[in-house]
C-alpha cells in the first residue's frame, strides 16, 4: 500500500492558477455555449468560492505520496485548468488488483461552484454545479462543456443522443450530442418549448394558481426541479419539482403530456420503476407509487400506494437494475426498501449514517448512500434481500449530493462484476471510486465491526396503515 501524506504540491492540484486571467476562468469561453432563451438572465462572472485553504488537505485520501505531477497551467483555457489527482498508483506486477476492491482512484476540485448533480454514461461523466455549467469528462481529462445562461443544474440524466438537464430555474433543456463528434453539444429545446407556452397561454382554462393571486400554466414549473428520470423504454421524460408536481413529457415531440399534484410538499426524488410504475419522494415524508396507463393516443398516471408515511423528509430514491427493489433514503440517515416480489412489502432499513441521506444509486447487487455526514456507505445485497455494508468511503470534506455508477469493464469478470463509482459534494469536489462486491481489505475504508452500519429487517410495510419509520427506529433504539 503507498504512504500517503499531504504536500505543498498537493495543495496545488485543489486550486486554481491565481495567473490565469478572469477570462480563463469564465465558463463562457467553452465552445457550445448555450444561446438561451433571450427571457434568461444574462450570464455574469460567478465568484470562485471557497479558497482552497478551507480543504483539508492533511486528508490521507486526498493526496498520493508520490502521484500526481500536475503542475498549473498559465494558458486562459479553462480545460487545461480541471486536474484529476489520481490516488492509486499502478499495481506492481507481484500485486493482485483483488487487494484493493473498494478505493478511492482520483479526485477533482472546482472552484466553480458545489457539485448538484452526476450522470454516467460508458466512459464520458457529466456533472452539473450551481455555476450553471455541465462539464464532460472522459478518462479524467475534460472531454466538453456547455452552459445554460440561467439556472444552477440540479439534475442530468442521458438517453441515446440527447441530454436532459434540470435547473433551479424550473426549465428543462435538452442538449444533443453530435454524432460526428462526441464533443460538442447542441441545445436543441428548452421545456417547455415556446411554441407550446405561447399556444396555451392563450387559454385560461391551462393557469392554475399555485398561491393566493397567482397563477401559472401547469406545463411549467414554478420552482426548481429537483429530479429527472426516463421511463423503461425511454419514450417519456419525468421532472420532480419543489412545486409539489411531478410533469410527464413525451419525447418524441417534447409535449408535456400531464401534470400531477403529487405531494403536499416539495418532492425531492422520482424514478421510473418497473411495469409503468414510477415511484416519488417528497418532503412531506412520503413515498407514493403512481402506475401509467394508455389511454388512447395519450398516457395518465393514477395514484397506486403510499409505500411510506414518517415524519421527516424523504429526500432520494433508486431503482435495482433488475427493478426488483426500491430504496428511499430520508432526512433522519435512514435507507429504507421494498420488494417487487413480495407485492411492494417494507423488507427493512439500513441504518448506515448519523445524518441526511441524500443521494443513492445501485449496479449489480450493490447500493450505494452518500450523506451529509460526508460518508458513502456500500451495500451488498444477498440473493435472500438481506443487506450488509461491505465499506464505508470516505474523503470528501462536504455532503455528498450525488451519486453516479457504471461497469468497470476493464477488471470486471463475469463472476466479479466490478464498479466506478462517481460521487459530487458539497465540497465543490468529485471523487472516482473502485468498487466490487468483494468484502474490502483496505483499512482506511472501513469503519470498525462495533461501529458498522447495520439492517433491520421488518414483516410489517412501511405504509400509511403500517409501521411509520419513527416506531422503526424506536425499535432500534431499545
């Protein structure tokens, strides 16, 4: 294992060159900028945050003894300004890669603004920050950028050639990728479209007052979106909204088809299940399931069940890649999960953090919670539905917003599938991680036996005529 410690050098690769000029650190000047909407605030200089001073850089997960050379550059371009450190130094030829399952790989540091959001698609990760800038990378190195005038990105999700981003502004703007070159990304819409608002807000009959003396049309949003999320087909593009709505769009003609009072407060996470079901998280402590049905040339969704009903927020969810489990994780540290097969009944709650969960994702029989306790916890779920923390990682300085995963398809093997994981905080940091489903031997990742996280197990589900999540944790309690 390399010692690790923190160098002057390493307190380079976290900040910016203080030589480059205030026109280099513009995001304006990536190639691709957005040309939108001429009703959007006009683009001004964002301030760099917080000085690199405030990381901690005696950190032993933040920098290799001997890793990265990375010196600054002085050109104005800002993407020879976006260093990956990179903490694993290739393995010696006597070293089994098995040794190391779960580490922390690179690091990077933006002086733009705190990480909102994360999507991962074969070997190019987007990432979207309160700058109002989605940056793509690829092997570590900046692939692309593009912008939008307003509206920090609070979510991305991707389908086939087209990216989707959701902003603090309540718009959604669709972005195509060039199939010529990957690089460069077009926005190609902004949802609602203007046609579509101009043409119904000639109608009264589509306002709907969403306070007292104010009316909005109701295939806009009136606050932020908090979630993005594609059906299983891809045909539909769902948002979740602080609006207390969640609004269906069809993609092929970019229509928003409904809009759907949801919540009796914001709703914080939404995802597209399994046989047309799609699953919201609201701030009001709930989970619903809603089913889509086809009517006609159309599509409506119906309400189905609150899975369930506590006190604090629920502020994330995720779907297993089998559509077999729902995880929702909550304001009080809690991840809680059903099962598809046993007809959405409460399977238990994994107790892992001291504080809000507020990302999950899944790959494989894998799920991973970020928190604001700045921790991830990895668990491993068996073929019975019982979960255990195989490791709790950690380095990053700030809560960890979001999550996001795909295949290792260098060192995966058919009878170990292994991960990277892509995690964004609070700490204007995203952090690249080697995980598997192998238990870890690597110290600095694990937390001692009597402090691991741990599952509990319940018969009862956790719904509106069941166990709330507060009698849960009184069990636990005792």
């Amino acid at each position: 294992m390399h010692r690790m410690r923190s160098t002057s050098r390493g307190r380079r690769i976290f900040s910016e060159d203080s030589s480059s000029s205030k026109r280099g650190q513009r995001f304006d000047r990536l190639k691709n900028s957005d040309p939108d909407d001429p009703r959007d605030e006009d683009d001004h200089d964002q301030p760099m945050g917080a000085n690199p001073a405030n990381y901690d850089v005696t950190d032993p997960l933040m920098v290799l003894d001997d890793g990265c050379q990375y010196e600054p550059s002085t050109s104005t371009s800002p993407f020879a300004k976006s260093p990956w450190s990179r903490h694993m130094n290739p393995l010696p030829p006597s070293t089994s890669s098995d040794a190391l399952p779960n580490a922390l790989m690179g690091s990077l540091v933006r002086e733009e603004g705190h990480i909102y959001s994360l999507a991962a698609s074969g070997d190019l990760l987007y990432t979207g920050s309160d700058s109002k800038n989605v940056r793509v990378w690829k092997n570590q190195q900046e692939f692309s950028g593009f912008k939008s005038n307003s509206g920090l990105v609070k979510a991305i999700v991707i389908g086939g050639e087209r990216v989707f981003t959701g902003h603090q502004d309540g718009k959604i703007r669709v972005w195509k990728v060039s199939s010529r070159n990957r690089s460069v990304h077009k926005r190609v819409e902004t949802l609602p479209t203007l046609r579509d608002y101009l043409k119904s807000s000639m109608k009264p009959k589509n306002y709907v007052e969403v306070r007292r003396h104010r009316s909005v049309l109701w295939i806009k949003h009136c606050d932020a979106i908090s979630c993005l999320s594609l059906s299983e087909d891809g045909s539909y593009l769902y948002s979740a909204s602080w609006d207390k709505t969640f609004k269906v769009w069809r993609i092929s003609d970019s229509k928003c088809l409904e809009s759907i009072n949801a919540h009796e407060d914001a709703v914080n996470s939404l995802v597209a299940g399994f046989g047309g079901l799609v699953f919201t998280g609201s701030a009001d402590g709930t989970v619903k399931v809603w089913r889509r049905e086809l009517q006609g040339k159309g599509t409506k969704h119906f309400f189905s069940q609150t899975l369930l009903k506590q006190e604090c927020a629920v502020t994330t969810l995720a779907v297993n890649p089998e559509a077999t489990f729902v995880y929702s994780g909550s304001s009080d540290g809690l991840v809680n999960f059903w099962e598809l097969e046993k007809a959405l009944s409460h399977g238990g709650a994994l107790r892992g953090h001291k504080l809000a969960v507020l990302c999950l994702a899944t790959a494989g029989n894998l799920v991973f919670s970020g928190s604001a306790d700045t921790g991830i916890c990895v668990w491993k779920r068996t073929s019975e539905g019982e979960h255990t923390c195989l490791s709790v990682l950690t380095g990053h300085t700030g809560p960890v917003k979001c999550l996001a995963v795909e295949k290792d398809h260098h060192e995966s093997t058919s009878a170990e599938p292994r991960w990277i994981l892509y995690s964004g905080s609070l700490d204007k940091s995203v952090k690249m991680w080697k995980v598997s489903e192998q238990t870890p031997t690597m110290s600095h990742n694990q937390v001692d036996q009597k402090d691991m996280p741990t599952t509990l197990n319940s018969s009862t589900p956790a719904s509106s005529s069941g166990r709330t999540l507060a009698e849960l944790k009184k069990i636990l309690d005792e």
